[in-house]
C-alpha cells in the first residue's frame, strides 16, 4: 500500500529531504514516522468553547491510539463554532469550518483522520470537509455534559432556561432563584445534555457509521470517553491500512437511516438542513420529503428532553443509540459497511435496551410517528419544518391573525409593548430571519410570547419563521420557511391581521389571502440591500442555498475536479 502521505516524505530528492528536515524540526526522527500512516487529528477545541473544554487533553488519548497502532499523529486545531458565543450566529461559519476542514486534509500530508467536536454546527462542519476531501475518516463526538442540578431536582441545558426564563417573565420565579439556577445549569465539559443539535447530530454521525458503536452518547467526563478516543485513533491508522475511506460509510443508506435515528429520537429539527448538505457533499440525493415519509413511519421512542422527560447520560445508561436502533432493527439497512470494517448490523449485534422508560418499546412509543413535519402551502412553497412533538397538541390546527415583526430587533422593540394587538390566537411571524436575511439564519425560531401573555397562563402559541430553533427549544415553531423573506419569499407579504393557518396532519402551512392580492404586493416588494459587501459575509451571501437546500454554498456541494496538491 502506498501511503498519500508518502509524496511528502518518501524518496531521495529535495522535497523529501526538506519535510524530512522540517520533521527533525519538530522533534520526529524519520524512523518514527517514515512508512506510517499519517492521521491528522482535527480538534475544534478553544478557550472560548465550554462544551469542547476536555478536547485539548482528548486529543492525547487519540494521539496514543494512532502511536499503538502505528500510525504518526498530527493535532490540528481548526475553527471550534462556540454555539453559545459565536454571533450572529456559528450557522453563518459552519460551512467555513467545512471548507477549512477539506483544505487541511487535501493539502497537507494526511492518510487519514480523526474528527474531534460535537457542539451544534461542528458535527455536519466536520462531516462536510471529511466527506469532500474523501478520506479515512472517524468521528470522536465529544459526549454530553452531566445533567444540570438546582436544589437537588436535575435541570436541562437550554430547555429549562427557556422554562425558567419564562416563569420569571411570568412573575412565578424569583430573582434569587433565577441566580441560583444559573450555577447549576452546565455542571461539566460537554455538549448540551438534551437532545438538542448536539446529541441529535452526533447520534446521526453514529447511524451513519462514523463513529465508533455507542460512542456518541458516552458523557464527556466518563473513562469510557477517555477509552474511546483512543479506540479511534487506533482505528484510524486501521482504516488507511484496509483503504476504507468515508466515501465507502457514506451512502443513500447510511443517511436513510440517519433520519430513522433522528426522527426516533425525537431529535433536532436542525438536522433537516445539516443531513441535507452532509449528503450532498457526497452527491447523496436527500430532501425534506424524505424527512416526512420516514416520519410517518418511525415512532419516537426516545424519551430524552425537550421531546420527552430524561437526559443524555440517561439515555446512555438506558443503552443509547445501539439501544435505540436494536428496536428498530427491522427497518434499517444493514449490510453497509462502517468505520469498524464490519456491517452497521454487525455493529448492533447484541444492542440492548436496559432501561424501557427512557428508550420506549415500539408498541408504547412517545409518539406514534416521528416528530418532525414538512409543511408546504402558499407561505412556504419549498417547504417549513415543525417540531410537533414538541409543541401543545391543541395548536396543531390552528388559525389565527398574523402579528408581524421584520427581523429581530423589531421583535425585540415591540413584542412586550402595551399597545401590541395580540392574543394567545394570534399568530407571531418573524420575516428576516433566514440564510440571508438573519443573516446565517440564527436560532431565533422559538419566538417570545409577550409578558402580558405569559402572566394570562399561555404557555405556547402558534409561531412562523424562516429562521432555525434551537434543538433544545420547544413550542408550536414553524420554522425554515423557503424561499425565506429576505430573497422574496411570500413570508415578506404577510401583514398584520392576516389569517394564517397551520395544520401539521395535512402538512399545510397557509396564510388566508388571494393569489391576486399577493401577486399585488409582490409588485411593491422591493428587495433589501444586502447584509454584507465584503469579506467572509458577502462570500457567505453570494453563495448560500435556501434551507430545503441545505444551506450549504453551491460550489462546494456541487462535483468537479479538484486536483491532488502534488499533481500540480
Ligand atoms: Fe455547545 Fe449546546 S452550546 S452543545
């Protein structure tokens, strides 16, 4: 086998004799790496990242499973898309991780990889750049944190925040003990420990057979965590070995049942944008519809917050995704191959669940079908996604007049205004918060019910956007309106009073207004001016597909040629 890596450092010519020196440079003799599988390990750790704080010390524990194996490791540390700290939002910069992420394994000399994150955007950013640089490839997610803890009851990341913050809001809640809680929310290293965008998309990134078998609801602070990290980096130096690359894991398959696992999981409605461009870098075709037939047939069956009651290390302790999937067994494609070298069914060989009221049986599922719905109708011709499972049942029919806000900080001036005309009926439609508009499309989906509102007892209300929601929000949120309002999109046509109907069992999403009446104020909609003119923002701008699209930028999801850096 010819390494990659060895057009680098093999032969006796100049080139050669100057990396080799360079190596001598960094302490390596050539007979500690010469014949080695190089495996590059990319670490989205940084000092401003709370969920990825253990991934600097991780990152030793792959680098000892590579030295076991006979691999050469390499940390990289690449782009860590904080999404507690990152504005307007790290969506605006998942797809520049990506593109870091392929650059870095194409032009240096790397035979395979390690991908280290989890927060949110870093799972599809590093599947993305892996998927297009096309080469071994095997994902550590970076685990769950511990639950959070407030006067002995246990507390949800994100999704108690919000609770709280609405009781506050409510006047149910002290100030004391909002400060109190604040202490306990986020124990440990670690992702959020609902299912939120985190969890659901490392689950995806096991369906898919990236990780290694039950590695991604490990807790981040467990041995187990420490254990698995080598595991991986052992099997990395393995894969280059056996000429396994992610292209082989990757396929329509693979992400069929990756939305199966979503879907069961009751997991993140961000998954329908990142599934959809992780499978177009692989030219995989995947769309929302495909999201909302398997819906209809996969129950939900973890019972994880916000959907359900528990939390990650729960779920893990209950048998996690092997557990989940070895209830689903039936329905999944099992002869693919995996990062183990073995089938995704060999891989669940003798998954169990331990635990029936965290991970539900088939016949007493949390909810009967999956919990996502594609809503499409003259507000959302290409298509809106909602999160019912999450939401109050009552709303999912529902027709009320629109109160309309254009862009965030309309919302932000005039949503607790005495003078506002709103009920719990009304409808709440953001304009302005999608790919472009928002701009990157930022997690202000779960739109705020007015103060005056919360203190009358409503707890949910029916809410539109073409923004995204954080996976661990909740409530009646329609969200990923396309075209979004800042392209055109008839979201921008809505006015105050308009009805506006939501009805998830016949997927519509419709607001009550003439063809002609729209066509009429389509005429008098004049563009905005763009978001950005130069820099990283008008690339991000010029080049960014709608939601249903996956938001990725064209170039990169599309195929051509893209030639070895020593071939030129
Ligand atoms: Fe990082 Fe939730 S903020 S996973």
């Amino acid at each position: 086998m010819r390494l990659r890596s060895s057009e680098w450092f093999d032969g006796e010519g100049l080139r050669a004799y100057s990396h080799n020196a360079r190596l001598r440079q960094l302490g390596v003799n050539r007979d500690e790496h010469l014949g080695k599988p190089v495996i590059a390990i990319l670490n989205t750790w940084s000092g401003i990242n709370p969920c990825h704080m253990h991934l600097r010390e991780r990152a030793q524990q792959v680098e000892r499973g590579v030295w076991q194996a006979g691999g050469f490791p390499l940390e990289f540390p690449v782009s860590t898309l904080s999404e507690t700290f990152q504005k307007p939002t790290p969506m605006l910069y998942r797809n520049l991780l990506s593109m870091e992420v392929e650059e870095i394994l194409r032009s240096y000399p790397v035979d395979g990889c390690v991908l280290m994150g989890g927060c949110d955007k870093t799972t599809p950013a590093l599947v993305m750049g892996a998927a297009s640089a096309g080469l071994p490839a095997v994902f550590v997610p970076a685990g769950p944190m511990l639950p959070g803890n407030w006067r002995g009851r246990a507390l949800a990341s994100g999704t108690d925040m919000w609770r709280f913050w609405d009781e506050k809001r409510a006047g149910t809640l002290s100030s004391g003990d909002w400060a109190e809680i604040q202490e306990g929310l986020a124990r440990s290293p670690g992702t959020c420990m609902t299912m939120g965008t985190a969890s659901t998309m490392t689950a995806a990134a096991e369906a898919l057979g990236l990780t290694l078998p039950g590695a991604s609801s490990i807790p981040a602070v467990d041995s187990a965590h420490h254990r698995m990290a080598a595991a991986a980096g052992a099997r990395a130096v393995e894969m280059v070995r056996e000429g396994l690359t992610i292209g082989d894991v990757l396929s329509r398959e693979a992400y069929e049942d990756a939305v199966r696992t979503v879907l069961a999981l009751g997991g993140s409605t961000n998954s329908c944008i990142h599934l959809v461009a992780m499978a177009g870098r692989s030219q995989i075709p995947l769309s929302l519809d495909d999201f909302d037939r398997l819906s209809r047939e996969v129950p939900v069956l973890a019972s994880v917050q916000p959907a359900g009651e528990h939390l990650m290390e729960d779920f893990h302790h209950a048998g996690g995704v092997r557990g989940l999937l070895s209830r689903l067994r039936g329905s999944l494609h099992l002869d693919r191959v995996t990062v183990t070298g073995r089938t995704f069914g060999e891989d669940l060989d003798g998954a169990r669940v331990h635990d029936p009221a965290v991970i539900r049986p088939l016949d007493d599922p949390l909810s009967p079908e999956g919990g996502l719905a594609v809503l499409r109708g003259n507000l959302a011709p290409d298509g809106a996604v909602i999160k019912y499972v999450a939401a109050d049942p009552a709303l999912w029919r529902h027709t009320g007049p629109a109160v309309v806000f254009h862009g965030y900080r309309d919302l932000q001036a005039r949503i607790d205004s005495p003078s506002l005309e709103i009920t719990g009926d009304s409808v709440i439609v953001l304009a302005g918060g999608g790919p472009r508009g928002g701009p990157g499309m930022p997690e202000y989906g779960m739109l705020p019910i007015p103060d005056r509102l919360l203190r009358e007892g409503v707890r949910d209300m029916v809410r539109v956007s073409d923004a995204r929601m954080s996976g661990t929000s909740y409530g009646a949120c329609v969200l990923h309106v396309a075209p979004e309002a800042h392209v055109g999109g008839p979201l921008a046509l809505v006015r105050d009073g308009d009805l506006v109907t939501l009805d998830v069992a016949a997927r519509v999403l419709r607001v009550e207004v003439s063809d002609e009446e729209m066509a009429r104020r389509r005429a008098a909609w004049a563009p905005p001016p763009p978001k950005f003119e130069r820099g990283y923002g008008a690339l991000y701008s010029e080049h960014i597909t709608q939601a249903d699209k996956g938001c990725d930028f064209e170039f990169l999801s599309r195929p051509g040629r893209n030639p070895e850096p020593n071939a030129h």
